[in-house]
C-alpha cells in the first residue's frame, strides 16, 4: 500500500510533463516482478465482504482478486518517467481476465506486469496494460486492461477510424446504450457515498475521484464516482454465484457510477451475460464470462 500511495504522487507530479500523442512515443520494455507470497488472509477477507463474494473457510481466489495484488506494480510502470501517458486522467475502459487454474489463498502467487501495446484511439490514446501472475513458475492466471489517455487525435488517425466507434454526446450515449444488451434485471443494489474510500481502503486505489465530492469535482465529476474494479468484482461476486467455475471475463466499462446510487445488475439466465445499468437505464457496465463445468 506503501509503494502504491508513492506512485499515486509521483503520477501526480509527473503527468503535467507528459505529452500524449507525440510522434514516436514508445512503451517501457521491461518487467515488473513482484516476490512470491501468498494473499494475506486479512485483506482478502475484507475483499471479499465489500464486493459481496462468498467468504468460505477455504477456496479459491475471487477472479479479479490478483489484479488488485498487481495493482501498486502497474500503478509503478504507469508512473515512470519513461511511460508516455500522464497517469492523471487516464481512464480504465476494459478489462480482460483468464484464469487457467483455480488459485487457492495458500499460494505463493508471483505477479508480473508489463505495458503491451500502444494504439491510436477515436478519443487519444490507448495502452494495454498486462499482468501475469505464476505459482512456481506455472502461469495460472493473467489480463489485460485497456486504458485511454483522451487528447485531441492527429486529424488523419481521426479520419482513419471514424465509424469504429459511437460518436460521444447525449446521441452517442443513447447509441451505445441500445447497443447493450436488453438483460432482464436480477437484483438491485444501494451504493452508499463512501463505497469509494471503503474500496480505496481494501485495494489502495485511493485515486481521488473516488474519496469525496470535493477531490472529484477536480476532475470533472460533479460526485465521488464508484471504481471501475469494483463495479466488475461485484457483478462477477454474483455471477459467481451460478454453477460452474469462473474461467474468463471481459468487461466494458461504460459510463461512470456517481455516488450515492442505486444501480441494477442485470444477467442472462446463466450468468454468463451481464450489466449494470442505472435506474433511467444508462448502462455503466457490460460484461460476459466463460465456466468450467
């Protein structure tokens, strides 16, 4: 929690000097290794109480539960120096999640996160981040997470990819949301003002769009915002809650959640298809998972 609260200063002193969408921007080659070690049973206890996984004696790990364990290493890579996007204002629009195995809390799970790829995007600037994490030298779980740096895009990679995305705007919203899958509500779920700062305090993403109104409104948003992770670890807490083992996820984040709230998770019969959707409808999140029965 220590080396994370570091990079969150340092990305706050750097960003200013970072220019994306420079020509010949190139990423970081290295990386990032953390020591083998089991997760701590405190934290992960408290993990799974705030994103409503069932809490047994024994068991696997949630799936996006190694994520929050890399989380300080990718917060490191996207701080330094030689990382071309300010981490100020950089936004987490995906993520994907594989696990090849089961990972019981008892092992000693060594994560690796490097930067993969560096793409023009309709709004910027996307990088993908990506992180393994190993038992023994044996790879049993890995993802790779989508973030967009937005900036004003060079006028010939704009013109190159009109039409591969919704157009922005209340019409683009609307788009986007009739897009989304039409899900049958399952449950409906009170979001409380501090979920950000109890979040905050279980994972160490203290970023401070999601502590308090006053820190947000710095940022643009008119109140704290929930974070992207919980929102997906909370529909996959009760997609987890159907038969069959976990094996992969996507997910889409689409629209910020503002706190307080009261959100709908909505699901296909099976779980595998899911969203979280706003009590007027607009969609803040969609995802689909994929089972080892």
């Amino acid at each position: 929690m220590t080396s994370l609260s570091a990079s969150l200063v340092r990305g706050a002193v750097t960003s200013p000097f970072k220019h994306p969408g420079r020509p010949g921007a190139t990423l970081p080659t290295d990386r990032l290794t953390l020591p083998a070690a089991p997760a701590a049973p405190g934290p992960l206890a408290a993990y799974r109480r705030i994103c409503g996984f069932p809490a047994p004696e024994s068991g696997p790990l949630p799936l996006p539960y190694p994520h929050v364990l890399a989380f300080p290493l990718a917060m490191r890579l996207m701080t330094r120096r030689d990382f071309p996007l300010p981490v100020v204002g950089l936004v987490h629009t995906w993520i994907e999640i594989s696990s090849h195995r089961p990972v019981q809390p008892g092992e000693a799970l060594e994560p690796t996160v490097y930067a993969a790829e560096l793409t023009a995007h309709r709004r910027g600037t996307e990088v993908t981040v990506a992180t393994e994490a190993r038992v023994g030298g044996e790879l049993v779980w890995e993802s790779r997470s989508g973030y967009l740096s937005r900036h004003a895009p060079k006028a010939e990679t704009a013109a190159a990819r009109v039409g591969e995305e919704a157009p922005k705007g209340e019409a683009g919203l609307k788009a986007e949301e009739a897009r989304a899958p039409a899900l049958p509500a399952v449950a409906e779920w009170r979001l409380p003002g501090d979920l950000g700062r109890r979040y905050g305090a279980v994972s160490g993403d203290r970023n401070p769009i999601h502590l308090h109104p006053l820190t947000a409104r710095l940022f643009g948003f008119p109140r704290a915002i929930a974070h992207g992770m919980w929102t997906a670890a909370r529909c996959l807490a009760e997609a987890d809650r159907q038969p069959g083992e976990l094996r992969t996820v996507r997910a889409e984040f689409r629209a910020p959640v503002l706190l307080p709230a009261t959100v709908t998770y909505a699901a296909d019969p099976a779980g595998n298809a899911f969203a979280l959707r706003s009590a007027s409808g607009r969609v803040h999140l969609t995802g689909t998972v994929t089972r080892a029965l």
